[in-house]
C-alpha cells in the first residue's frame, strides 16, 4: 500500500456517536477526490445503512476466513462485533490516486500507523462532554439502549488514545469543527505539493 502521487489517508477516530460518519460524509461531499474506505462487519445494518456504501455486512464465519486470507491491512473487535479494512478496496482507490478517508477506531489507526510508508494523517474527535455524547447516540435512534450503554461505557477508555493522534478536534459545532478539518487537509495539501 504505496501512495505515490501525494494522496491523503486521512483518519477519523473518536468515541462512537462523536460525529465521525457525519463528518466522513461532509468531507466526501467536498472534497470528491476522497473517497471514503468502506469497512467489512459482522455488525448488523441500521435501519438507514447500504450495503457497500456504509459497510460491507458479512458473518462471522466470512469475516474470519477473509482473517485467515490475510485479507485485512487491519482489523478490531469493537462492541462484540469485528471491523476490518480489506486490502482490496484500499489499493483499488490507490490505484486511481484517490485520497483516502479511514472512519475506524483507535485499534486500527494503530496498526495502520506501522505501515511506516504511508501519508498518514490521524485525527481524533472528541464531543464537548459525555452528556452531549449520549444525547447524540439517543438522537440518532439507530441503536437500542443496551448498544447505547455499551458505547458510553467504552468512552473512558477510549479517550486515552487522544495521543496516538496528529490532531484532537472537540466537535461542538458542527461547521466550526468541519472548517477546522478543512484547514489540516489544505495544509497537507499544501506541504505534498
Ligand atoms: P459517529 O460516526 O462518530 O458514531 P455520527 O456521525 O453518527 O457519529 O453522529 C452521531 C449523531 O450526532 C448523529 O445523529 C449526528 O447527526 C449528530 N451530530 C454530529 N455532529 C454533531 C454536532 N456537532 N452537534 C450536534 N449533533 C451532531
Ligand atoms: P459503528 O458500529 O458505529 O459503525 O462503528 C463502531 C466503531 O467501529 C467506530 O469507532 C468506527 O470508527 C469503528 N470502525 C468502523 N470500521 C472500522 C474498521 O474497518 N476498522 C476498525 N479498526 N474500526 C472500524
């Protein structure tokens, strides 16, 4: 995995219901010359999830043959369910020198950040306070309290990863924290060109 033309791979890592997906998307919208890795789970769809736009859903049994096939740059176990990025899709938008926007979890920054040669840029988004984090999960209806909890719970732990990152952003507001994003990719842009 070589990005040879001065792509992106921009990491967005955060405790679930921050607003990574939200701000996945804005960036996407924007920027048209990244594209958003689609993931692998065995995690169920939502309600409002495609298949192959949001996740690739597959089984249990398929997600660990494609582990034995060696088929994921990385991988984690993440609220009971697995998440991995496969190798396939990443080297197919580097094929077209595409940059590349990374929505997963502390776990599997790390192991992509052993890929030495990669143009990595890590950012970690925090909300203003666990309360706001909880009514973002619970405004968002898509996942039943027992998930709700079970997502509150692991946000102690994981904001202690904030250091593995290149950049902490709080996001508040929305816009604001967007046009924050926007200044550290023209920035990198700026220092690739
Ligand atoms: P994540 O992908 O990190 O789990 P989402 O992008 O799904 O988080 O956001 C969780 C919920 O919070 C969504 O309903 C989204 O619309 C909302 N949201 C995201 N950013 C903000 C913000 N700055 N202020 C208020 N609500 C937000
Ligand atoms: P969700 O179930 O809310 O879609 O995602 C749960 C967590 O899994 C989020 O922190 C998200 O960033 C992470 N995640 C999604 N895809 C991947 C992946 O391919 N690898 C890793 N390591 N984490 C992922």
């Amino acid at each position: 995995m070589t990005p040879s033309n001065g792509s992106m791979m921009l990491i967005l890592s955060s405790p679930s219901g921050a607003g990574k997906t939200t701000l996945t998307k804005k960036i996407q919208q924007k920027y048209p010359n990244f594209k958003i890795s689609v993931s692998h789970t065995t995690r169920k769809p939502r309600s409002n999830e495609i298949e192959q736009i949001d996740y690739f859903f597959i089984s249990h049994k398929e997600f660990e043959e494609k582990i034995s096939n060696n088929e994921f740059y990385e991988y984690a176990k993440i609220f009971d369910n697995f998440y991995g990025t496969s190798r396939n899709s990443v080297n197919e938008l580097l094929k077209k020198n595409d940059s590349i926007l990374f929505d997963i979890d502390w776990q599997g920054t790390q192991q992509l950040s052993k890929f030495k040669e990669l143009k990595l840029i890590k950012i970690f988004l925090l909300p203003p306070d666990k309360k706001e984090l909880k009514n973002r999960l619970v405004q968002r209806n898509q996942d039943n309290i027992a998930i709700i909890s079970k997502r509150l719970k692991a946000y102690d732990n994981d904001i202690h990863h904030w250091s593995d990152y290149d950049h902490v952003i709080i996001n508040d507001n929305l816009e604001h924290c967007f046009s924050q994003i926007e200044k550290i990719i023209l920035s990198e842009k700026n220092s690739t060109s």
